[in-house]
C-alpha cells in the first residue's frame, strides 16, 4: 500500500500544487478584507466565478477577430489577464462601495454585512448564468484551448520508485503567474506605503485615520487587490481545467475561506501557506483514500478528509496554523 | 478685517456631541492661541477625550463650530483635520502594535511624499527620544509603557503639526516617565508647537500650562491661567486632593 502511495507522490504534489495556488491566491481576497473589515466577503468566491468567466469572454471575443490564432498565446494570455484583473479589480470596489460602505457608516452590526456578501453572490452567479445563457444558450461554458497539450515528465527512469509525472501545459503556466502574484501581494503588503497603511488600518482603523491615511481609500484599495487577484485566478482556473459554470465560485470559496482559516485569518501569508496545504490535502486524499481503505472509500471522499484535517488543526490551534493568538489591547 | 487680530489658532463655539442618543457635551467653548499649551482637567467621563475627538473628527458635533486657523473644520472627517496640521496623541497610545518603531514613525509622515524630509522628522524625534533610534526594527507592541508613548509622542510629531493634541500622556505610567515625558512637552512647547494637554493628572498640567479649563459633564464650568486654577479652591478640593 505505502509503496503505491508513494508511486503515484510526485503526480499528488504537482496536482496538488496546482491547486493549492489556487486556493492561495483567492484566499487572500478573503483574509485581507478579513483582516481589514472583520468581515468574511462571501461574495468573493463569485468573484473569481465572475472572473472565469470575464476570461472566457474575452478570450472568446479575441478568437472572434481572429487574434487568437495570429497571437502567441502568452500575449493573448496576458491581455485576457489584464483586462479581467481591472475588470473584478474594479467590480470589487463597487461592490464594497455599493454594499458594504453604506452598512458600515451607519455602524450595522457585522452579521448584516455577511448576510449581505451572501446576497451579492447570488447575485453575481445569477447575472453570470443570465449572459452566458444568453451569448450561447448554455451557462456551462467550455473555454477555448490554450496551453493544453500534454506533457510528461519522466521521472521514473532516474528514480524507479516514482511513477511518470503528466500534466498540461497550463500547470506551468498556473504555477508561475500565481507564484508572481504571491510574491508581488507580499512585497506590495509588507513594502510599499499603501501596504504599510493596509496594515495599519488592519491594526487599527480609527488611530489610522488620525495619522491622516484615508480609510476609506485603503479600504477600496484591499478590495481592489484582492479582486483583482481573485478575477485573475478565476481565468487561470478556467485555463487549466477547460470548463467553468456560474456555480464554481461557493465550493471553491468555501475552500479558500477554509484555506484563510486553516492558515490563521487576517494573516496573508498565513493563508498562502493555507491554500497550499490545503490543495495538497484534497489531492492526496482524492488520489490515494481508495488505497488506504482498500476501496471503501473513493476519491469522492476527498472533501470530507481535507475538512477533518481542518478541524484537527483547529481543535488544537484554533488561532490557524500560523495566526497569533489574539492579544487583549491594552 | 476687524476679525483678524481676534482670530484664534483654534476655537470651539457651544460645541455639542453625541455617543448615540447620549450626549457627552453639552456647548463647550473654549480657545487656544498659537504657541500656547493650555490643559483641559476633568474627571472621567465629563467629556475631555470627547472635546478632543470632537476637534480631531473622530465624533462629530452635531451643534456647534470648531475653528482652526480661520478654517470651519467641525465636519471633517479625522484624515482631512489631521492633514491640516492637528496631530493627536490617542488615549491608550494606540501604537500599531504589529508595526515596527520605524513603520509606527513613517506612519505619522504618511501624507509627505519626499523621503529627505521624512529622514529629517525621524531624526527630530530621534532627538527627543533616543531611545526610539535604538529600538527601529522592534514591533510597536512588544515596547514597555513609557516606550510606547514616547513613541505615540514621536508618530505624531512626524506630522510636523501646529496643533498637538495630547489625550491623558500620564496615563499608566510611573511617577518618573511621566516627568520625563512632560519635561518634553514643555520643551516642545518652547519650540514654539502649539499644544493642548488633557490630563486627569491635574497637578502636573497646570504646573506647565498657561492657560486651563475645567470640564464637569460636558460643559466648562472654570477657566482661568495654569497657576490661578492651581490655587482655586475648587480646584484644589475636586482634582488636587
């Protein structure tokens, strides 16, 4: 049994990494507004929804004009990237603007802005549904090819005990852009002068505005980074697993959120390292429960493993693997 | 101009706030004169901290005007009034506890864009509080009492304001960085930074006041020069005791 687990290992560490980046980078969207707000923006997993599918259209527009086949596909990937990351960018601030502003300036209770980030995701999914329907008579869309050819590492040549390794060319392509993003939000957070305010902010909102940072422009400014981020990924998602719908925002949201939990929430780096533990959880689990429990349980199961491992974690570290305990402030 | 000589650096006209329904001012009126510290003693809860975040824009009046250098600032929001040149030093310190010394001290110089000049304000600090310059790369958080308001102190200087406003310094401190940290108030002071001091610690306010008020829920029931209140016999039995 471990010699099969361990056969098929560098293909669960791939896949899972794959994922794991995914679920790093929407997962930041969540624990920066967190970290800022104290508010679980449940709308942001239907804006990586949203983002998925700004990404088909574009792209399904540039194919349309014919750009897709006169392009290299790394400069029509970078458009479809760019547009889309101002495009929820954007569609992140006025969310927050519309929504959630008006609630904090009349100091709701935080119950009502999550009540209220639950509405925005319906709402978001079924706007999708309505203008994919629309443009192509189905909300099930498949997205055009880019970057799928098959690729296989041979592995098992120089280490016998491991199986070959095949992915699509788009894992390198997953794996490269989310890494930039991550490095980039980190040096942004942690260098930067809106970074710094970002954190002062976090730390405490009210001193910050007495050191003349304009809260509410911070607090637009980590909605529009992080949906930016989200959007983004939305269209790397759709990139690496060909077919999206209107509804792949709430599990994958749920996720992230577990992700920004499971690495300590408010805490950014916490919640990269989150992401890909997590991925790497639900792929090891999805390749290898059937093994472990000769066949009783299938890869259907991988959700359920992952999850306990969660509450595992936080039985025992219920401030996240890598969040602080919370301080009393003096 | 007849208004000009009369003008005050900063003036508060029947300034009334609210927490909710529950109003902690009931029309304070007072002023301030450039280059002065005036001080403002009152027991806890009548209203000294309000009268401070009336004026820095963290509560807002809903009667009454705030002047500041000529200029209506009793509807701005607190990052507008702080840009005009009010720094206030929090009750608590308020440092950002996860931020370091050096980040807590860029903070204050948030909306200076030339790095030169930032330099030269932390050097500044720096001259009031060596200790800050030995301790940059710690975490706000992890500093001692006294250390954290010299920082507090020292973030809000970095604004280079013309008012600072200093919300109960004393507070938790022991006896000797309490004299240390008003020892630098007054030397601030005749530097010519304009100050107003909110202190429960009466005694040593007015000591180095020039001119005091005495707030009892929410209005101004005494004003009068640092000594004069010092040997008023009210005062004496209400906040000197």
């Amino acid at each position: 049994m471990l010699q099969q687990i361990i056969q098929i290992l560098p293909q669960v560490i791939i896949d899972g990494l794959t994922l794991g980046f995914v679920y790093a980078v929407v997962a930041i969207g969540y624990t920066m507004v967190y970290g800022i707000l104290e508010l679980i923006n449940f709308a942001h997993g239907d804006v990586f929804m949203t983002g998925s599918f700004i990404g088909a259209a574009v792209l399904f527009f540039m194919m349309s004009v014919g750009f897709l086949s006169s392009l290299p596909s790394l400069i029509v990937f970078i458009i479809v990237m760019a547009i889309t990351a101002i495009v929820t960018g954007l569609m992140g601030v006025g969310i927050e603007r519309v929504a959630y502003r008006p609630l904090r300036k009349r100091n709701a209770p935080k119950l009502i802005a999550l009540i209220t980030s639950i509405g925005i995701s319906f709402v978001l999914e079924d706007v999708v549904r309505f203008f994919a329907e629309l443009k192509t008579g189905n909300y099930i869309i498949t997205s055009p090819p880019l970057f799928n050819q098959k690729m296989t590492l041979d592995i098992h040549s120089v280490m016998p005990v491991f199986n070959k390794i095949t992915f699509q060319s788009s894992f390198i392509l997953v794996f490269i852009v989310t890494i930039i993003m991550l490095i980039a939000l980190d040096i942004f957070v942690n260098r930067t002068k809106w970074g710094m305010a970002m954190r002062a902010v976090a730390q405490d909102r009210e001193t910050a505005s007495l050191m003349s940072i304009n809260v509410n422009r911070v607090i637009s400014i980590t909605f529009f980074v992080g949906s930016a981020l989200g959007g983004a990924t939305g269209v790397l998602f759709m990139i690496q697993y060909g077919t999206i719908d209107p509804y792949i925002g709430f599990i994958l949201g749920i996720k992230a959120f577990t992700a920004a939990v499971l690495g300590g929430i408010g805490n950014i780096r916490g919640a990269m390292l989150g992401g890909i533990l997590l991925g790497l959880l639900e792929m090891f689990a999805a390749a290898n429960l059937s093994t472990i429990t000769h066949g009783a349980m299938g890869a259907e199961y991988k959700d359920v493993f992952a999850f306990i491992i969660l509450i595992l974690v936080l039985i025992f570290k219920p401030e996240g693997l890598f969040g602080k305990a919370v301080v009393e402030k003096v | 101009m007849p208004n000009e000589f009369k003008r005050h650096h900063l003036e508060l006209n029947q300034v009334e706030s609210f927490y909710g329904k529950i109003q902690a001012l009931n029309g304070i009126e007072l002023y301030i004169d450039k280059g002065e510290i005036v001080t403002l003693i009152g027991s806890n809860g009548a209203g000294k901290s309000t009268t401070l975040k009336s004026i820095s824009g963290q509560v807002q009046p809903k009667k009454g005007t705030i002047l500041f250098e000529g200029m209506d600032i009793t509807k701005n929001a607190p990052h507008q009034t702080a840009l005009l040149g009010i720094a206030q030093v929090p009750e608590g310190r308020r440092i950002f506890p996860r931020l370091t010394v050096r980040e807590n001290l860029q903070i204050g110089a948030f909306s200076v864009k030339d790095k030169k000049v930032i330099a030269e304000r932390m050097e500044r600090v720096f001259s009031y509080f060596p200790r800050l310059k030995e301790r940059l790369e710690q975490k706000g958080g992890t500093m001692s009492g006294g250390e954290q308001q010299m920082l507090a102190i020292g973030r809000a200087l970095m604004m280079r304001p013309k008012l600072l406003m200093l919300d109960e310094p004393s507070m938790g401190l022991a006896p000797i960085i309490v004299e240390q940290i008003f020892d630098i108030i007054k030397e601030m002071n005749k530097e010519g930074m304009t100050i107003l001091l909110v202190e429960q610690n009466a005694y040593q306010a007015l000591q180095i006041a020039d001119r005091g008020y005495v707030i009892q829920t929410g209005s101004i029931v005494l004003e009068g020069k640092g000594l004069e209140l010092m040997t008023n016999q009210q005062v004496r039995e209400a906040y000197l005791a």
